[in-house]
C-alpha cells in the first residue's frame, strides 16, 4: 500500500438512508484487538504459555477529533450519543477497504478557546460484528 493522505480515512454514520461522512475530522485512529484465553497448566509443554485457538472477545475502537462543519452529521453524532445507541459506522481506509458494523459512542468531548472554533473528540467502541470490504 503506498502513502495516502490522512484526510482520507473516513468515518460514516448510517442515516437511515444511506452513510453520510462525519464532517471536520482532522484526525481519525482504529484500533483492533483480540483477548486471548490462556489454557496453561502444569502438563504445558517446557511450562510455556498455551491459548485456546480461536477463543476470546475481539473488538475495535475508533478516536476522532475535529470540528463540527455540517449540521446533518452534527445531529448524527448527538442523536447516537444521547441515544445511548449502537449505530452502523463505516470507516473507509485508501487502498485498504472499509470496515463497517455497530459502534457506540463511549465519549464525545467538546472544547473550544476565545479565540478559536469549537472542537469535539469523540471515542466509540464496537458493539456488533464488524465486516471488512476490501478495496
């Protein structure tokens, strides 16, 4: 995969009809992880660590920041949130596929300074099984 530029990497919420780009994202991050479950015991070959293939909860976290540019995406993001909802997000990597399946907004942050825009960070956690469509 070549180099690709940041602004790129999208973040989508589903609308109801179709996924619409969450606007302003300067900075977007996913992160994939799986727990394992350790089945060592006194008979493990050399007293090394053994797992159990296949066992554990895998899951996904997304970060975001930027700034509120689009009052339709806007609303999406309060509405999910205030809803406690877990909502069909897409995030599309160039050149690489779009991940897509049900998020929850665990934290949405909003700050600002006197002399500049309002800013949000926002952090969801996957709460479904997430699908990969290659690019």
């Amino acid at each position: 995969m070549a180099s690709q530029r940041g602004k790129d990497l999208l973040l989508k919420f589903w609308d109801g009809a179709a996924f619409a780009t969450v606007a302003g994202l300067r900075s977007k991050r996913i992160s994939f992880n799986a727990q394992s479950v350790d089945i060592t015991d006194s008979q493990s070959a050399g007293r090394w660590r053994e797992l159990l293939d296949g066992a554990g909860i895998q899951r996904a976290s997304i970060s975001a920041a930027g700034i509120f540019k689009d009052a339709s995406s806007d609303e999406l993001v309060r509405a999910a949130f205030f809803a406690g909802a877990v909502t069909t997000c897409q995030l599309v990597i160039p050149d690489f596929g779009t991940i897509e399946g049900g998020f929850q907004i665990t934290s949405l942050d909003y700050s600002g300074n006197h002399d500049g825009e309002v800013t949000f960070d926002i952090a969801l956690e996957s709460g479904s099984e997430l699908t990969f469509g290659a690019a």
